[in-house]
C-alpha cells in the first residue's frame, strides 16, 4: 500500500460499470489496521467520500446512500482510499469514531467461527 | 474480533443460500493486520479453506475453486476465520507465504487513489 495510482480519480469512477453498479469496500482502522466492516460502494457513494472526507456508502438494505454515522454519531473519516490490481474492490482507511458495528462491537468481524487448532 | 460464535460451522454454511452463492472474504495477514486481498467464497471454497487450513477461494474469472498459491506457490495458512455481524461476509486471517497479489506486490490493494489531503 505504497505506490500512487497513475489512474485518475475520473477514471476510477469508471470503474463503476453504471449508476447502479455495487463494488465492495473493506473499511479499516488506519491506526490499527483492525478491520472494521465491509461495506458496499456505488460511483455516487465513492464520490461523496472523496468529496466530504466522511465514509460514505450505498445500503443494500435501506437501498440508498449511506452517510457513515450519520445517526448514531460513529462517524468515519477518511484517511486513504486504496483499490486493488483489478480495480474492483476498495479499501478505506478510516479514523472511526465510537464503534463500527450497530450491535455495538467496535468491528462487525467479532465472530470467529474458525482459529488454528484444527490444522 | 474476540468474541466466539455460537453457530455451528454447519449453520455457517448454511449462509451460502444456494451452491452457486458467492459471498466476499476479506484476507489479511496475521500478524501486520495489512489486508492483503478481496476474495469470493462459496461453500465448498469455504468448507475446504476450514478441512485443509488453505485458504481456497472461488475464481470468478476462471469459474473454479482456487487454491491459492496452487500454481504460484503463494499459498496462505488460514489462522483465523471470522464472519460479519450480517452473516454475509467473512475475514481471513492468515499467514501469507510470499506475496498475495499477481502483480508481485505484497497487497493487492497497492494503488492510493485519495489520501488525506483534500479534507
């Protein structure tokens, strides 16, 4: 996660194949690196993100643009926005405020269904 | 990401709605917390990841299970997995041997697109 992108924002956008179009997003603490949930993005949420500095994204269950936070105050900030090799999936690097997960657990990732032992 | 689960593997499974199902699995390393990839699981990507410790995918562009590192040599020991508090996605924690992505680099999410400056 060091080099620059030659690709520009414009571009990036693109990547979105329509308005309609959902590609994931992996939120992490830029301090910790902890994970902190996975989220989805449209070309419109992304914008908005880079526009406002606060993490922005598209709810597949309420079926509209999701400000992070915007009514339980646990407000992510964005840091940096990073895509993978094949521009498909993103991460951000956020400074989250309070904790991630409505359930209240700082990460949505707290089950762990799986550890070590069995192999 | 402290917390057990109290489902079964069986009923984790069973988040896969059919057996064509793709679900999103975030990969990072163990001990950095770098997220290293995004991936897509089915079941069968899944249940093999837990019985054999390597972390398995599914290939959209290839249409087949993935081993990773089969080929590369770049395989990942699983050393956690833990699941999102919707059910529907999930997080590797693994030990990457050499790199994850294709492109030679570590991560695949090496490209910065915004960082910090503009807010």
């Amino acid at each position: 996660m060091s080099s620059s992108s030659e690709k520009t924002l414009a571009e990036i956008f693109n990547s979105f194949d329509s308005e309609e179009a959902l590609l994931p997003v992996i939120v992490q603490d830029h301090l910790s690196n902890e994970v902190l949930m996975l989220a989805y993005l449209n070309r419109r949420a992304l914008e908005m993100s880079v526009a406002t500095g606060r993490a922005t994204y598209w709810s597949r269950s309420r079926n509209e643009i999701w400000v992070k936070g915007e009514s339980s105050g646990n407000i992510q900030r964005v840091v940096e926005i990073a895509y993978d090799c094949d521009g498909d999936s993103f991460l951000y690097r956020v400074e989250q405020t309070g904790v991630a997960c409505h359930t209240g657990e700082r990460s949505c990732f707290f089950r762990i269904i799986h550890s070590g032992g069995l192999h």
